[in-house]
C-alpha cells in the first residue's frame, strides 16, 4: 500500500509565508465529494453551523474544502557544483528540488517514480543519488537530461534507505532499514550489491561515510562503528564501546567523525585513538556535520539549531540561522560560507566571517504541496486546526481562510482547552500553546526523561490539566505519562507507570465521581528492541492520588495496544498488534464483554453515546456501546494520514471533521443514517509493513 497524491480543487495554492503568522488562501466554499472521490452537486445540509436541518441524510456524506495542510519540508539534501539538491518528504511520489546557490532560487522540480520521500542523497560523476521509502529504492538524476532512473530496491516494503555516501573513486554506499545492511553501487559497471548486516541487532544503518579502503556504517540504536573493507568486504565493529544512535558520519583526513548519542566521536579508522567530545548541555544529538577545506569541523545541534565549530575537545556556538529546527544538511561551499538545510523546509547561507545568514523559504515555492495530516482538532467559533510537517493551520471554513503557523516540530496531537490549542511536539517531546487568534506560540516545557514520541493527549476539566502519553526513542522500552499544568507551565512526569511499555492511548472515566485515567501499553516500546513483557496491558491511574491502581491485559499475547476510550463503564479499545482486533471491557470486572476485528488500526472517539473507529485504509466503524458486530459507516476516505486516523467532532451535531484524500473534510456520521451503497464493497487491509515504517519515520 502506498499513498495516493491527491491534487484536488485546493491542490495548487501555495501559503504565501512562514516567517510568522500568515494568512493562506483556501477554498472559499465547500466542494462536496463521494466516498470515490468523484465531485457531486453541494448541499447546503451539510455546511457548517446548519446541522439539525431537514432532510439531514440527504445529499453526499463527505464535504471537502480544500488542501488541509501544506508542506515543503525535506528530508535528504546535497550539493552538485553550484546547485543544492533536496528531497520533500510527505508528497507522494517524492518531489526532488534543485536549487542555484548564486540566486538561491529553486530553478527546477522533478517527480520520482514513487515513495514518500528520500532521506539519502549524494553526488557521483555527476550525478544525483537518493534513496526513498517506504519502498526502499535507489534512484539516478542526471541535471544534464533531467531523466530519473532507478538503481534498484534494497529491502523490502516499508524499508527506508537512510543514508548514501561517495567514496573518493565514485563508488555508492547505502545503509537500510530495518535489516541494517549496506549496499554498494558501482557507477562505472552498474553492479548493485549487498555488503550485508552492519551488527547483529541494530535495525538502523543510519549514517554512512567511505574513504579509499573502506565504508564505515553508524547503527541506531546503541551506536557502533562497523568498518567494512571494500576490497574483501570482511567487516569488524572499530567501536570501543556502542556511543548511543547514530546521526552523521564523515571520513576526513584519515579520521572518522561522527554524531553518536549526546557525543561527538573522532576516532582512527581501526578504532584506536577515540576521542569522545560532549555536546552542550542544551542539544540532544547532531544532525549534521561537515568539514571545510582547512578541516576544521563544523556540526549542528538539535533541539536548538545552533552551529557549531570544533575547537580542540570543545564545541564553540558561532551561529544559529534557524532556531529550533531539525536539519538535514551542512555543506561548506566555495566562498567560505555554510550551506545549511532545515527539515521545515528552510535552506540558509552562513557567513562564516560576519556570522550573517540568508534564508530561504521553500514553502514560497513550487517545493509546496499537500501534506499528510499528523493530528486534528476542532476548536472555537467552527474553526479547525490540522497538524502537519513543522506547522499548525487554522482553517475557518465557513469565510474559506486559513493561516499556517510553524512550529519545531510534528505535532503528533492537538488538543483545544478554553480557547487555546495545545500541540505535544515530535521528536522534542515539547508542549506549546497556540493562540489561533493572535497566531502566538509559547512553550509549556519539554517531556524530556528518555522520551521522544507524543502518542496521545486529553484534556481534564476536572483538574485543568493535559495528560500526555508518549514512547521511548528506538531501543528502549520506557514510556511516560506526564500531566502538564498549562497555568502554571509545569510538567510532572511519571516515566515507566507501565512497566517496561510505552504509553499508547489515554482515556477518562466518564462517571461521576471518578478520578482515573486509563493507560494503554506498548511492550514494543520505541522499537528496534525486545519487548520484556508478554501483552500489552491496561493500568488505572490515580490522577489525585498520582498512583497505579491496577494493570491488565485484556487479551493474552498481543502486543501493541494503539487507542483507548471509555463510555459508561465499558472501555473499548483497538490493538496494533495484532493489527485491527478490538474490544470492549467491563471496568468494574475487568470482563471483556465483546471482540472482533477490523481491517486495520486508527484512533476510537466517542460522540454523543456512540463508539467510532477511525482506522487506515479510509474507513470509519461504529463500534458500540450496543452493538455485536462493527458497523461500516464510511469507506473511501484515502490514505491522507501520517499518523493513525483521528475525528474531530464538533460538540452539537453529528459532524466530524477528518481529511478525504488530502483535503479537509467534514463527515456525517449520523448513526441513523443509513451508509453510502458506494461503502459496502470489500475493504482490502492496508500494508502493516509500509504504516509500521511510516510511523517510524
């Protein structure tokens, strides 16, 4: 299964900016849609703000108002003589970008056959390299031709090729996931070959470098050095010890040099003379690292963005043309400037002399395009707010506006408490709070504790609190539950409060006088890692007590719990793994009362008595509270989701808002309404490998 680009009505504008609050245009008026995407005539019952009216099951189920959210964030980015190479990531097939250095204008577009994006890319004889997923490809661009040809696939579905490197002789490499093997490409024979796993274990190659006699691959997660030698391909780890995952790679001037964990590592190519140097204090881990001609080495910090210079065994700030921001590149060029690229989609020169930056913003050009949609939320006065690649968009559909607000950051949820928005950001485990208003962001605080992954998020009224539910970073087991004071800006975090589980889902008793928030598990964790615990469970959570009441798993053997709610005493709940199978437990015996399965797995919500899942492959079900068997109420809705499927309920009708394709949708789900005949054809399950690795991504 992969994503259908979808290019409707709303498809071709552009947001004018992100430098700050902006308005973008959007489509004034609602166009209406079948569940197979074909245009029907607009029915004025299914507008917003016009629910109760008569006739209300009459007309399409699926109303769409244009692109939901844009995006012109990169993933993998190189340098060609005097043109910077990037890759989009979210647009289906993948967008490659050339952009003049001289003018810093983008001067060309070109569509690889297919994937959803390209974290690899560099130059041999020249020519452009990159490497997609979820299909791992490895494809060829020639600039003179501007032809596209594909090298091969090295891995399976829902594979990634994460990184690709040059020998001084023009010789590719790749390192994958998940099987953390490295490939080589000969240019001058055309002759792909696998070189094999890296480290028995480690998923992840996830940085590569190459100097004349070998190829050196940096795993994730726990960091070793694997140097192959190219003319044998005998291999050895030249790691003294695993440093933590790796980020960047380079060989240089007979060192290797790289970004491992909160380090940064320069060591001989046997492994002998380790020098390990400590990031600040305020970074995480290195993006990008880079060397210039009189090799002084020069790296880039995430969370903040800063560049920095190596001096001795300490790293000295010097600039930080994009604050907080995540970045894929760092290329020292001819003039004695830096080449910067930033995963939002900014690309930046900096003088390294002056300290002064240019910027550009490629959301202001033909790199813009529809988005998929993290998280979503309906808020004050018919606004809706949708999560994408490093922003949030405020749509107000009913005058057809919109604005889009960056943010550092996936906005894995969206949450509305009072009048404000509340957004848990990936992979910085930052909570903000957003003013649609005033278009003013500020930060609540980080999660921080071993945590990387915003999984869900609900709002206590009783407590004026958010819970926030999160997972590990790859390797490691440990979720957290952190309960955020937005008044106070104050985040308390309970880490492990499932043991050795990610915190998956969140729910809250709806009975009166309860005080319990309910956890769902994860006993994969953050991945790439054994589970400890045989079945993912259930804990009840005091919330005023601030302690594990129980824990349970309600079915024996599966693994992954994804979404969780609870209505009148019965909590329902749907698995990841085994993908799509849910149920509906009793919370006072602890008795599953009813399971079953769907095609796939998604987000459950409540709404006005009823029970929905929203899961992949398009689809809505009612699932409860009095029912034996799932009810199919919409089909047809695409893949326009990055992260599990959500519905966004306006309080007073039974109106959702979700995307259909990649456009902003409004769906009547009104149970007494009979479903569209065009949804009661066979659903086929989407790829469990392909969202596996999306959701890793």
């Amino acid at each position: 299964m992969e994503r259908r680009r979808l290019l409707h009505a709303g498809a071709g504008l552009v947001v004018a900016s992100v430098a700050g609050p902006m308005v973008a245009p959007s489509v004034a008026h609602a166009g209406t849609a079948d569940t197979t995407g074909a245009p029907v005539v607009p029915d004025t019952a299914s507008r917003p703000g016009t629910a109760g009216t008569t006739g209300h099951c009459s007309g399409p189920a699926v109303s769409t108002y244009g692109i939901a959210t844009f995006t012109a964030a990169i993933v993998g980015m190189t340098v060609l003589g005097d043109h910077a190479y990037v890759v989009a990531r979210g647009q289906n097939p993948p967008l490659l970008g050339e952009i003049d250095l001289a003018s810093k204008k983008l001067t060309r577009t070109v569509r690889l056959p297919r994937g959803e994006g390209g974290w690899a890319a560099t130059v041999s004889g020249g020519q452009v390299y990159v490497g997609t997923y979820p299909t791992p490809d490895i494809y060829r661009f020639d600039p003179a031709t501007g032809s596209v040809t594909l090298i091969g696939t090295v891995g399976p579905a829902g594979g990634f090729v994460w990184c690709l490197t040059t020998a001084p002789d023009g010789t590719v490499y790749a390192g994958t996931y998940p099987r953390g093997e490295v490939w080589e490409y000969s240019p001058a024979t055309g002759v792909l070959r696998n070189l094999g796993v890296a480290r028995p274990g480690e998923q992840y190659v996830r940085a590569i470098a190459a100097d004349d006699h070998f190829v050196y691959a940096g795993t994730l997660p726990l960091g070793h050095i694997v140097a192959y030698d190219r003319a044998t391909g005998a291999k050895q780890s030249i790691t003294p010890e695993p440093y933590g995952g790796a980020a960047c790679l380079l060989a240089r001037g007979g060192r290797v040099i790289g970004g491992f964990g909160r380090s940064v590592i320069d060591l001989a190519p046997d492994g002998s003379d380790a020098r390990v140097i400590p990031i600040p204090a305020t970074e995480r881990l290195v993006d990008a690292i880079t060397t210039t001609a009189d090799g002084t080495v020069y790296c880039i910090g995430r969370p903040t963005g800063t560049v920095y210079r190596r001096d001795g065994d300490a790293l000295v700030p010097v600039a930080a043309p994009t604050p907080a921001d995540e970045h894929r590149g760092l290329f020292p060029l001819p003039d004695g400037t830096l080449l910067g690229g930033a995963g939002s989609g900014r690309l930046w020169w900096l003088d390294l002399g002056g300290g002064g930056s240019d910027i550009v913003e490629l959301i202001d050009t033909a790199m813009s395009g529809p988005d998929p949609v993290q998280s979503m939320t309906y808020g004050m006065r018919g606004t809706v707010h949708v999560g994408g690649h490093f922003s949030i968009t405020t749509h107000r559909p009913e005058d057809g506006s919109s604005r889009r607000i960056q943010v550092a950051g996936e906005p894995k949820q969206l949450r509305m408490a009072g009048n404000k928005v509340y957004a848990a950001l990936y992979p910085s485990t930052e909570v903000v709070e957003l003013d649609p208003d005033r278009g003013r962001v500020r930060s609540l605080g980080f999660v921080d504790n071993d945590q990387q992954r915003p999984t869900d998020m609900v709002y206590s009224r009783l407590t004026d609190q958010l819970l926030l539910a999160t997972a590990p970073p790859a390797g490691r087991l440990k979720g957290a539950l952190t309960l955020v004071d937005r008044s106070r800006k104050r985040l308390t975090v309970y880490q492990d409060v499932i043991a050795d589980q990610s915190v998956m889902s969140l729910a809250l008793d709806d009975r009166p006088g309860r005080r319990i928030a309910y956890l769902a598990g994860d006993t994969w964790g953050g991945g790439s890692v054994t589970p400890a615990r045989p079945s993912a469970t259930i804990v009840a959570f005091d919330l005023w007590r601030r302690k594990v009441l129980w824990e349970f798993a309600p079915i024996e053997g599966y693994a992954s719990l994804q979404h969780i709610e609870v209505h009148d005493g019965v909590l329902y709940g749907l698995y990841k793994r085994l993908a799509g199978t849910w149920f509906a437990m009793d919370l006072d015996s602890l008795t599953v009362l009813r399971s079953g399965k769907l095609p796939s797995y998604g987000e459950l919500s409540v709404h006005r008595g009823e029970v929905y899942a929203s899961v992949f492959g398009g689809l809505v079900y009612r699932i409860g509270p009095d029912l034996a068997e799932p009810e199919q109420v919409l089909t047809g809705l695409g893949d326009g989701w990055y992260n599990p499927p959500q519905l966004a309920w306006e309080r007073a009708s039974w109106h959702a808002w979700a995307v259909s394709g990649r456009e902003l949708a409004r769906l009547r789900l009104d149970p007494d309404c009979p479903p569209p005949a065009t949804n009661r054809a066979a659903v086929s399950p989407p790829d469990e490998a392909v969202l596996e690795s999306l959701l890793a991504n």
